[in-house]
C-alpha cells in the first residue's frame, strides 16, 4: 500500500469531533505564559515563520520547498500557505505533532475570498447586494468549506479602500465608501468566524491588506501610496477597526508605503495605530515575501536589517522569507534585539492556536473526503441568492427587461456567452466546471426560449472574421440580441492593473456591428472593476452587470434576464465616463473652485475638464430595478442634536411601479462647514425594503453625534457644531434632504 494511502487510512481513524474546550481569554493567556516558558529561542523564533509546500497556489516568486519537512521537524515552521492536499496538510501536521519536541501544531492558511468550493460574486460584487446577512451567510458557508479542507485561517476580508478602477484587485474590494466597508467588514468575521472560533465550521479570518493598498498611485499595482494621517483615519483606517472590534484572528501587513515607511516595518501603523489605539490582540502577518521587499523598498540594506525593523516595529509573523528564522537568533545574542519581542509575537501565534482548539484537536480541520463537505445544495442555493443580489441594472430603455415574451427567438452573442470562466479572481478550490454558463442558465431557467448563440470573436480580446459573420447570420434570424461581453476572469485581481480599462476592441467591433441589424441588444456585462461604457448608451438598450458572480452565475444572470428576480444591486464603485476621471469618488472634497454642472464663460475657472463632465457615468449607490421607487417626506424629529442625544430621519418610501421590488434606502450626510475641508457627501446609513405594487413603508434611521463626527482641525474625532445636510435617497445622486446643527 503507498504512503498515501496509509495516511489516508490514519486520517479517517483519527478524524475525530469531538467538542472542544472554550476557554476564557484568562485561561488561555495561563497556557501561553506555561507553554513560552518551556521553549527555546529557536523554538519561539520558528512559530514567527510561514512557509509552503509543493503544489501549493502562491502568488509570487516561486517557493523552493524541498526542506520544509526538516524545518517543521526542527520546530521552525508556524505555518503554511496555499496547501490544497489534505494528505500533504495531514502528514506536515503530523510531524509536527509528533516529531517536534513540544508538538505545536501548525496553522494552515489560504486564500479563500469569496469562495472555497462553492463560488460566491466577486467580493465587489457582493458588496452590491447591499445585503450584509446575504454577505455573512455566503461566508457561513465559504467558512464551513474551508474548514473542513484543511483551513485554519483565510486571507479574507480585502478592506481596501478603493477609488481607482485601473487596479486590478478593486475586484476583491467593497468599493469607495467607509461606512459601507465597516458594515462589510463585520459580515464577513461575524460570517467566517461565527463568534465561536472553537467550531468545527469556523474558521479565522485575515484582514487585508493594513493599509491603505488601495491607494496605490495611478492605481499601478504595488506603487507608491501618500496619504495624509487625517485621510487614513478617516476614510481607510475604519473597516479595519470595525474588524478588530469583532474579534479578527489577524491582519496581513500591505506591501505599500504609509508616510514613506512600508507598512510591513511601520512602528506608528502596527503599534501605535493597532495595539495601543485598536487594542487588536491577533497576529500581524506580513503580505508574500512584503518583509524582504523593504530591500527594493531601500528602508533595509539586506536580510539581518529586514529582521531588525520588521520585528522592532511589531510584524509577528513573516510570510515566505526567512529573515526571521536565519537572524533574529543572532540579533537577540547580540543584544539588538530585546527577547521580550519574539516572545510577544511567539505568545499572539500560540493563542490563536489554542482559541482554534489546534492544541486539542490538530487535525480538526484535515479531512481525508473533504468533497463530501462541498456544494451541498442548500450553499448552492446561497450561492443563487447572493449572485442575484449581486446583479446590478444599470441601462433599461423603454423596459425592455426583463423578457417576458418567451416566443421571441433570443440570440446570445458574444465570447461569454458560453463560457464557465466566471469564478473571478482568487477562486479558492472552485471549479470552472462546477459553474453555470449563461447559455445554460437561459436553458435551466426558460428551457422553452429559441436560444441561439454565437460567440462572435475568438476571445474577448481576438477578432475572428469568419466568427464574426456567424454572429451576425445568427442575429439577423432573432427578434432580440443579449450581449455577453467584457472582460475575461484573469484580466483583474493581483498584478491585473489596467491603463485602458475599456471593453476589448474584437467586442466593440461585434456590437457596432450587431447595431446595423437595428434589434433591440442586451448587454450582460462580465467584468472585475468599473469599465468605461458611455459608448455603449449608443448601442444598446439595457446593461446588466453581472460581474463575475461564480458556481451559478448563469442561472442568477436567467433570473434577472426573465424577471424571476428583480434587480436590487447598486454600485459600490463609481464607474466613470473615461480612465482620464480617475481616481473618481462619490465623496469628494468641493475645492475652492466647485466643479459646476456646466460652466460659461463667467464660470470658466472653475474645477473641471475642458473634455469631459466631473460627474461619473454611473454614481455609488446607483441600480435600477424593474419598478419604480418613489422616497419622499423627509423628516426629522428634532432640528438640534446635542452630544448625548439621538435623532430620528424618516422617508417614506412608495412602490409605484408594477412589480415588487427592493429597495436600498440610503442616508447621507454633509457638514455645510467645518475645521478642515470635508467631503459633500458621506453615506452614514442605509436599510433595504421590499414592497409589493403601491405598498408604502417609512423608513427610519437615527443619527448620532458620533455619526457627524470627522477628524478635525487638531485631529479629534467630532461634531463640531455647525449646520448638517441630511440626505435620503436611492442613489448617492438622486437625495432628498433637509437641515439640521449640532448643539
Ligand atoms: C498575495 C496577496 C495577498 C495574499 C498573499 C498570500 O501576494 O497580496 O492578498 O493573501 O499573497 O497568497
């Protein structure tokens, strides 16, 4: 019988479930202190390492693994990334287990980011659901998965910030707004970690990637980051902060700059800002090979410096590079380095491990028929839930949607038209072949439509003649014509930045020409970030866009086309008019000069393009939806909000189209002046409601003065008491308001 089948045999005796311990934070704190207190420098330095195996998905230079077995044998390995063989994972905890001298088991991390079998929306897309128990029930069910596949901890959630659509990992983002990315942050670790780490279908969570990545200028990939400390704690530094105070296990340092320091050695972002101001007790992990990189970064003149600062500024745990396990040994002898140090990052690695109950059950996550864990149908339902909620209207002349006239001959064109490609970035351990094609979820969901299809182009970025012609003899003989273009799932995420971030030129070829037949088009729109689409207003007459939504991306984009679901996403991300907007944000500062809708000659100093609107194509928090909203009546109860007072803004909210529908209600604020410039306008709320035909609800919200509050002129986070706009509405555009000052 071959090793692996032996282990496979050890690992179904030795699975085991049984309940585990949930110790106080005291408790656990007593077995860390007995525990560092037996072991050696090496051993204590060798928990602060994470390494990798063979096969594993690791995203950069590639990883030399060949004596990885030896290191876990000598007690310097902590934990590993990327692993997907649960025999592999099960035999490396085993020797650590069993043949290291104090047998602690090793963490196993992974990149599950909005799927591990199971393949939920893209998290931008999600986080256009709007829907914070869709998002948290999606990551129950990414978190069951991972946990029993070997995971321990996941790399997820991305709370990036993101204002720029040329980078490429927007797509693992929740968009342009704090507020939204505080409530998105907490869906996922109350989702992933379920309040109860000891669970055997729980797993840690990861924030990423502290901070500011988002940033990166021109939105290039890995490039330099400036910021003011005022703009950082206001608008990035929040969602991270909302995470901690849910009890994250850890958080991976970024591989930019933050005030010309990386932020995987910056004292002031990993002491000052998370342990004496956020009180995070988790592990800092640094990003893949980000420790080494502050040698590119010229802050370090080789690896024994590397070690030095990172360690002095408070990196727990080093990803991939082995400065720590080669020089802090040495730096500690010689008195560089205080051993109070390793033993404070030695001591956060071990108690996560005992809140994960590794100590009490090693293997607890390592299952040897995970498969038998994956795609049960009701997360296969989840997945068809959250996809549809993910789908964004955003073009519906004349209502052509949905499509209700199941004899009209429907042709679907394009080179997404039948593909499975429609994971997205970061798959996790999904499958394309698990995933519904649109062509097939037009069959699954009206299986009587007279569906044609052709692809139009050889790929989303190859013209081909002859497919081309097909297309258009495929078209003539239809009364309508879905678009199914784009881009392809590999043109955004890690490394994917874009200086066009337009629609391949093969497809625009394919929809001018597809125009000439003069039929109403559909655009189903795949894609990673914002694209520049004013030119399709031309061409077509309904854009959905359907991002990259996973296992049953076809069967949701069926619901939305045919009207079983009405579409209720709405942008998180502005998507502008042309990549010359960029970065381009709802909540803007108003300059001294304010843009003006249109400028004269009187006007023309003023703070716009010569070529183009200020404004975006589509603006954050917009979405249409197959009825119509009226939001009207805005009230408040009191006009004066003191310090300790609460204020009630309600709307009320109508259905006056034909068919029920959710809405998301949203309450923005603005600060008609203030200490420092501040934005014109800030989302402080929203609530989703669905009402059928005519039905009306009010809406409520309540405002405190905290909700007011910006870092001001000396940096203290307050209302000042000035005059604030209260706004309501369905879009950051489309607002009712009315006036109220603090007191
Ligand atoms: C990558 C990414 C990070 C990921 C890590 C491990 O470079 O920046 O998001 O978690 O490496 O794969």
């Amino acid at each position: 019988m071959d090793l692996r089948q032996v282990l496979v045999n050890e690992m179904e005796e030795r699975i085991q479930r049984n309940e585990l311990p949930r110790r106080t934070k005291e408790e656990i704190n007593t077995l860390v202190s007995e525990l560092l207190s037996k072991m050696t420098l090496d051993e204590k330095i060798g928990q602060l390492y994470e390494t990798s195996y063979d096969g594993a998905d690791v995203t950069g230079p590639q990883f030399d693994s060949s004596n990885v077995v030896n290191l876990i044998k000598d007690g310097m390995v902590g934990s590993l990334l990327g692993l997907n063989d649960n025999i592999d994972m099960y035999m490396l905890q085993k020797t650590a287990v069993e043949k290291t001298r104090l047998g602690i088991p090793l963490l196993f991390c992974n990149d599950i980011i909005h799927g591990c079998r199971t393949s939920f929306p893209v998290n931008l897309a999600m986080a256009c659901s709007f829907d914070m128990k869709a998002i948290e029930e999606a990551c129950n069910v990414i978190a069951y998965e991972s946990a029993h596949s070997g995971v321990s901890i996941t790399f997820s959630p991305m709370l990036d910030l993101v204002r720029d659509a040329r980078w490429g990992r927007v797509t693992e983002s929740y968009g342009e707004d704090t507020y939204l990315g505080t409530q998105v942050a907490k869906a996922y670790i109350r989702g992933f970690q379920r309040g109860d780490l000891g669970s055997y279908d729980s797993i840690g969570a990861c924030l990423k990637h502290f901070v500011a990545y988002g940033a990166a200028e021109s939105g290039r990939e890995y490039n330099t980051v400036d910021i003011s400390e005022r703009v950082l704690r206001q608008f990035y530094l929040p969602p991270f902060k909302a995470a901690i105070d849910e009890g994250v296990t850890s958080i991976m340092t970024s591989f930019n700059i933050y005030d010309s320091v990386p932020a995987t050695q910056n004292k002031f972002l990993l002491r000052k800002v998370l342990r004496d101001e956020f009180k995070f007790e988790g592990f800092t992990i640094s990003d893949y090979t980000s420790s080494d990189e502050i040698i590119n970064h010229k802050t370090a003149k080789d690896q024994r410096e590397v070690a030095l600062k990172c360690i002095t500024a408070g990196l727990d745990h080093e990803m991939i590079s082995i400065g720590y396990i080669k020089e802090l040994k040495s730096l500690v002898e010689e008195g560089l380095v205080d051993e109070k140090l390793i033993d404070e990052a030695c001591s956060r690695m071990l108690s996560v491990k005992f809140k994960l109950g590794l100590f009490d059950n090693p293997y607890k996550n390592i299952y040897h028929n995970s498969e038998e864990y994956f795609m049960k149908q009701e997360f296969v339902d989840k997945a068809r839930e959250v996809a549809k909620k993910s789908i964004v209207l955003l073009k519906n002349d004349n209502d052509i949607l949905p499509l209700t006239n199941t004899k009209e001959k429907i042709a679907l064109i394009g080179p997404l038209a039948d593909t499975n490609e429609v994971i997205g970035a970061w798959g996790g351990r999904a499958l394309n072949e698990d995933c519904v094609t649109l062509k097939d979820g037009i069959k699954n969901v009206r299986g009587d439509v007279d569906l044609r299809v052709a692809k139009g182009c050889k790929s989303v970025d190859t013209r081909d003649e002859a497919l081309l012609k097909e297309a258009v003899e495929v078209a003539k003989e239809c009364d309508k014509i879905i678009l199914a273009i784009g881009e392809s799932q590999h043109m955004s995420g890690e490394a994917y930045a874009r200086a066009y971030i337009t629609i391949p030129e093969p497809q625009i070829e394919l929809v001018k020409e597809l125009k000439k037949l003069n039929k109403p088009m559909i655009v189903t729109l795949f894609n990673g970030r914002p694209l520049e689409l004013e030119w399709l207003n031309d061409y077509v007459d309904a854009i959905l866009e359907v991002w990259f939504l996973g296992t049953q991306s076809g069967n949701a984009i069926a619901d939305v086309l045919f009207g079983d679901y009405n579409p209720s996403g709405k942008l998180t991300m502005s998507f502008p008019v042309t990549v010359g907007q960029l970065p381009i944000y709802y909540n803007q500062f108003k300059t001294g000069r304010p843009a003006k809708e249109s400028f004269t000659k009187e006007e023309f100093y003023v703070s716009n393009y010569r070529d183009v609107q200020n404004e975006p194509l589509y603006p954050f928090g917009f979405g249409l939806s197959y009825t119509k909203f009226d939001i009207s009546d805005i009230k408040v109860d009191k006009t004066e909000l003191s310090k300790d007072d609460t204020l009630k803004v309600s709307v009320k909210v109508k259905n006056v189209g034909k068919v029920t529908g959710t809405e998301t209600v949203q309450l923005y604020i603005e600060a008609k002046w203030f200490s420092v410039t501040r934005p014109l306008n800030e989302l402080k709320g929203f609530k989703q409601v669905t009402l059928q035909p005519n039905e009306e609800q009010v809406v409520e919200f309540e405002i405190t003065q905290n909700d007011l509050a910006y870092y001001n002129i000396d940096m203290e986070y307050v209302a000042e008491k000035v005059e604030y706009s209260i706004r309501v509405g369905n879009a950051s555009d489309n607002l009712i308001e009315t006036t109220i000052k603090t007191v």
